[in-house]
C-alpha cells in the first residue's frame, strides 16, 4: 500500500495546479476552486488502487467536472455560515485582463455548457472524452458546445460592454 500511496502523493503534487485551474474555468471562484480540486482528489485517492494503472487523468476530469456540476444543482448548493470572512486570495496567474473578461463571461453560461466549453475548448478535449466524463451523448456534447460558445460569445461583448473595454 505504502507504494501507491508514494504514486498517489506523485500525481497529487504534479496535478494540483492544474486540476485547481480547470475547476476555476468552470466556477469563476478560486475558494470554491480549490475545494472542488481538493475533494476531487480525495476521491481520485479512494479509487487509486483501480486507476493509477489506466487513465488517472482522466479519471480526475470526470471527478471534478461531476462535482462542479453537483454544485450547480437545484438546492444542492452547500453554504457554510462562519463566524467572520474568509480572506480572498488573487491568483498570480490571472494578471490578463482578457482571461478575466472571459472568466466572467463563462458565469454566464449554465454550469452545463460552461464545463462542457471548458474541457472541449480550453481542456482540448475530444467529443468522445467529454462525452464519457460527463456522461451523456456525442450529440449532447456537440450541441451543447456549439449553444455555449454562442452564448459565450453574447456574454462575452456584454461584460466588455458594462465594463468599458469596448
């Protein structure tokens, strides 16, 4: 066991980063990022023993693009009360302002389109691997890109337009 746990440890400090960054594409939130990255390797961990000899990227797609979506559910949203703030860190890697325009106009998507945006347009995924991660059709994926990214594109000139970037 002491094995996969060192694999385990490996793929976590290689993968973090990266996993945070998909779920913020998908949430627009570096807090809720970072918990839905944290949770999805607590999961990804559960199921190592099976995973660590196939495809554990993937695997760690569909786990966080599940949990994103669970988020977005109908009376699933889980709000903490806490006695004072947290504080809100800035990332370093989000200085563009292009990146934050567009950040802020995936918000406007349904969590639907938005994760399905994010793992075919910014993840580069196939229809097939989106398809599988969020399990639904090949069709449902491509009709639900090509509505997003229309949507998108409607989003998009309205946060330039509101925030004077025209």
């Amino acid at each position: 066991m002491a094995r996969f746990d060192k694999e385990f440890a490996e793929f976590f400090s290689a993968r973090f980063d990266k996993a945070r960054r998909i779920a913020y594409a998908m949430c627009g939130d570096w807090v809720e990022a970072e918990e839905i990255a944290q949770n999805g390797f607590v999961r990804l961990y559960s199921h190592w023993p099976k995973v660590a000899n196939t495809n554990p990227d993937a695997y760690l797609r569909t786990v966080l693009t599940r949990l994103f979506l669970d988020t977005r559910r109908r009376g699933r949203k889980r709000e903490q009360l806490v006695a004072e703030l947290p504080e809100v860190s800035m990332a370093a890697d989000d200085s563009s302002e292009d990146r934050q325009t567009l950040v802020a106009a995936l918000q406007y998507l349904p969590p639907k389109q938005r994760a399905v945006v994010v793992l075919r347009i910014v993840q580069d995924l196939s229809v097939e691997q989106v398809a599988a991660a969020m399990r639904c059709s090949e069709g449902t994926v491509k009709s639900q890109t090509a509505r997003g990214l229309q949507a998108l594109r409607a989003a998009y000139e309205k946060v330039t337009a509101s925030s004077g970037c025209a």
